[in-house]
C-alpha cells in the first residue's frame, strides 16, 4: 500500500470559503494537491492555492490531517486555513473549470464528498483535527489515474455523475475522527 501526501488550503473570507470545480470530473472542493519532493506542507498548500485560484494566501492556522484511505493507497492531506493576501482570481483552465465563494450551510452541488468535513472544520475555527476516511481509491492495486479517466470516458455519463458512480458517497459512517481538535477563532 502507498501513502501519498498533499495539502489542501480553506481560504475563507466574511464567512465564505472559496472551492474550485475540478476540470476533469466538473466536482467542487478545496485548493489543494501533492506536495513536491523538498517542501513543506505549508509552502505545498500555498504554492497549489496560488496555482489553482491566482491568489496568494495568507496560512492562518492547521485545520487537521485527514487521512483518505482507499485499497490501494492512502493520502493523507494537511487542510490550512488561509486568507486572501493578493492576487486576482485567476484559475488554471488545464485544471479548474469553476471558482466560486460559499457559505457553509449553501455547498455547491457535485462536492467531493471527502471535503464535506474539512470545509465544515475550517468554517467553524477547528485546529489540529485528525480524521480517517474510508473509502477513498476503490480500485484494485496498479489503477492509475489513466485507467481512471478512461473508465470517466467510458461510462458516457456526464463527469460529475461519473465521479459519483466511480467514487460512490460511503455515508456519514465511514468517517472516523481520531483525534478531535480545538475551536479557535481566527
């Protein structure tokens, strides 16, 4: 089994937190991605902000670790807290499809499902949260992200019902937190 590591950035602003929709399934959720050979976590969540927004990010605080564990790997992502420092809004086409500002009671439709709770934590001010979610990468070892995409194709489904179809919502049971964090304001 793998373990990958990534960084995920809440950037939230009057109350609302801005969410991207990925270009390849059209589902919504944070900023975020791997983190590069030699850097930290911190620089990886604002270098992906950056990358996928156009702004430059303030980090304000760790909201937790949350742990996708699926059959072949698991990736642990650092979520932040940040606040708009710079920059316009400006996404990556290659990339993101859509930004847009929420609040959490009004999601978008089509969230990744794994980020319901990191964006409910980095709402309500929690710090330092560890979670464990179940089911994440429901594919036989050896699946890569190619196989992935050809499987989107070939299901002639439009890309966010074919997400839901190949990453299927595990319900509210299949969330385990391991560690509960503080409440802080920021």
């Amino acid at each position: 089994m793998n373990t990958l590591l990534s960084a995920s950035v809440a950037i939230i602003e009057n109350d609302r937190i801005l969410l991207i929709q990925r270009e390849d399934f059209r589902v919504w959720g944070l900023p975020g991605g791997d983190v590069d050979p030699g850097e930290s976590l911190a620089r990886a969540a604002a270098r992906e902000a950056r990358e996928e927004t156009g702004l430059t990010v303030a980090l304000t605080r760790l909201v937790g670790m949350y742990s996708l564990v699926g059959n072949d790997h698991t990736l642990v992502t650092a979520v932040f807290a940040a606040r708009p420092a710079g920059g316009h809004l400006a996404p990556d086409p290659r990339e993101i499809s859509g930004v847009g500002w929420f609040s959490g009671d009004e999601p978008p439709p089509d969230l990744m499902w794994w980020h319901r709770q990191r964006i409910a934590d980095a709402l309500a001010g929690v710090m330092g949260a560890v979670w464990r979610q179940e089911g994440g990468w429901p594919f036989t070892p050896g699946f890569t992200r190619r196989d992935l995409y050809a499987a989107r194709d070939a299901s002639g489904l439009p890309r966010a019902e074919a997400f839901r179809k190949l990453f299927p919502d595990p319900g509210p049971d299949a969330e385990i937190l391991e560690t509960p964090g503080v409440l802080i304001a920021d």
